[in-house]
C-alpha cells in the first residue's frame, strides 16, 4: 500500500502524477504474484514449526465470518470516513458468505 497526501499529490506536474499512477496500477498488479510467493514461504516456515492449518466448514465457516467481520464493520460503522465507506462496505463485506 502506498499513502499520498491529496495536496502533495495534487501540487506535482500532471506528467509526475500520471507517472505515478502508471506505476501505482504497474504494482498493484504485479505484487500479487510476488506476495503470493512471500506468503509460501512464511506458511512452509510456520508448518515446519508444527503449526496446523485448520479449515472450518459449513455452519461454523459461516458463524466464524459473521463473528469477525461483523466485530469490524460495526465498529466501523461509528466512524466518519472521507471515503464513501457505505459503498465500500458493500463492495468488501458480504454477511453469511
């Protein structure tokens, strides 16, 4: 993730801030594959220490979920956001998947 305060961003050339947009997608999109990697080695590195990964399924999943991003998104809802956190609430949290 990369944070740009609105006003420094603003202030730069329009050729710098398209430069930095291209990059920023350039990244977003190619980082996936390299935290996908990241993420194999930390797991492989967690079971060779003896951690087992446990898959819940059905209705305790489904209870699982609920109790976690329910906990968060409430919380959340009492808060004041500069993003339109309603649409991304809706976008990112879907109750009982």
């Amino acid at each position: 993730m990369t944070v740009i305060n609105l006003k420094k961003f603003n202030g730069l050339s329009k050729a710098h801030r398209d430069l930095l947009m291209e990059y920023g997608e350039k990244f977003e999109k190619d980082s996936n594959a390299v935290l996908a990697k990241a993420s194999e080695v930390d797991n492989a590195k967690l079971e060779k220490a003896g951690i087992k990964t446990i898959m819940l399924k059905g209705d305790i999943a489904k209870a699982y979920l609920n109790t976690i991003y329910g906990a968060k998104w409430a919380e959340n809802d009492t808060r004041e956001y500069k993003v339109d956190y309603k649409t991304l609430k809706s976008k990112v949290y879907r109750p009982g998947s």
